[in-house]
C-alpha cells in the first residue's frame, strides 16, 4: 500500500521549513520501499506572526488530506497535536528530504507495503 507524505521545504532539497510558515509542501509517494515526487502543493500558512487559529490547521489539514505523513524543519506542540489527531504521523526532521524519506520508508518495513 502506498502512502504520501506531505514534506515542508523552500528548496526542494531540505527539510527547511516551519509547518506554520510554509506556504507549499512536495508531495512525495512512498512504496515498496521507495520514494518518488508527486507534486507541489501550495497551501495558505497556518501561523501569522506566531499566533495561529484552530481554522487554519484544519485548512491545511484539509490541504494535506490524501497524506498520512507530515515532514517539517521543526513545528510547534500545539500544530503537531492537532495533526496527529486528525491522523497524520508528524515528523519534526530538518535534514536532506532524500535522506529523512529514504529512512522512513526503510524503518516503515512491511508496514505499507
């Protein structure tokens, strides 16, 4: 079974972006222990100057909604919780996309296959 993660990144190399600030995520197919690039999804950026609303996760949520998985350089408690809650695996790895996917779709084993 393949799944898809929805990846926070400015450059398309790195995971660089802070989930509330991104205004785009790649999305990436992660299968029979590979990985390949959909497409770029742009979304409308959950934070505003550090503050956020309830309604923006869900927009965002909603944006994401085919993808079980979430990458970002780094976000905050309270966007992780509310993604986790509505079934997304959050992931906070600020490293080289290719290396964080590889060992995810690695560890994940059978699990999605």
């Amino acid at each position: 079974m393949a799944i898809r993660a929805a990846v926070a990144s400015s450059d398309g190399k790195i995971v660089n972006r802070h989930f509330g600030k991104a205004d785009c995520f790649l999305i990436f197919e992660l299968h029979d222990g590979e990985f390949r690039y959909i497409e770029k999804r742009n979304t409308v950026p959950c934070c505003n100057m550090w503050t956020h609303e309830e309604s923006s996760f869900e927009n965002t949520a909603k944006a994401l909604s085919d993808c079980s998985v979430i990458i970002a350089g780094h976000i905050g408690r309270d966007a992780a919780d509310f993604m986790e809650n509505r079934g997304f695996a959050v992931y906070e790895a600020p490293f080289p996309i290719s290396a964080v996917l590889d060992k995810l779709v690695k560890e994940s084993g059978d699990e999605w296959q």
